[in-house]
C-alpha cells in the first residue's frame, strides 16, 4: 500500500472506485489500487478538532486515530463501540489488528490525512 494508489477528486471523477471517502468539502478520496482483499479507506483535512470529540479524545494525532478507527468499523461492521475503544486506546495495540485489520496512514498534498485498511485473511469471515 502506498499513497500512490489514492486519488482526491469529485465524486463524479471517483464513482468507479469502491472504496472511498468524502471529504467535509465536497472532495473525495479514492483507493485506485487492487481489490486482491477487501479495502476501506477514510480520510479527512488536517483541522481543529470539534470540541466535544478533543474533550473526550484529545487533540494528539486525532485525524490518524479517527480515520484509522473507521478503517476498522467499515471492513468489520462494527459501530460506535469499536470506534470508542480505538479511539481512547483500549483497543489491544491500538492498530485495529485485534480486529483483523492491517492499517496504514499516509498524508497527503493539502493536510488530507488517509487511511487505507484491509481485511486479514483470518479476518475475512468476520464481516457483519
């Protein structure tokens, strides 16, 4: 996985590729890369974080932990409780690999944090 296999453009421009993710302006990221196993992607600008989220989770590297948390929900179906424990640390190692998913966070051109997850091979009947 590299940043190499994303794109940030229109919906329009992007709606071929399945895994996606919109940005809070209307831009989208997309995974151009291969689809040998299942892959989510989230993303999202670089910015202040909204004050009842910093309050709860802090302000330390929010936008990897975010869009690595929901990397994990879309490739296992999980909800909100998995996110909660992603996000505060109490998930074993912190990384989603307790979940069968292998994460990756890049940073892109104009503060786009991206994280690209895919499903473990062991992980893979686990969907919901």
């Amino acid at each position: 996985m590299s940043g190499g296999e994303l794109s940030v453009g229109s919906d329009a421009e992007l709606a071929g590729h399945r895994a996606r993710s919109h940005l809070h302006d209307g831009r989208v990221v997309a995974w151009t890369g291969s689809y040998d196993v299942p892959v989510a992607v989230d993303a999202e600008v670089d910015r202040a974080v909204p004050a009842a989220l910093a309050t709860r989770f802090g302000t330390d590297r929010f936008w990897e932990r975010w869009t690595r948390a929901e990397c994990v929900a879309k490739l296992t179906g999980r909800g909100v409780l998995d996110l909660v424990d992603l996000m505060t640390g109490a998930d074993p190692g912190g990384d989603g690999r307790s979940a069968g998913v292998s994460l990756r966070t890049v940073r892109l051109a104009g503060g786009i944090v991206v994280s690209i997850g895919t499903l473990d091979a062991e992980g893979s009947g686990s969907r919901r």
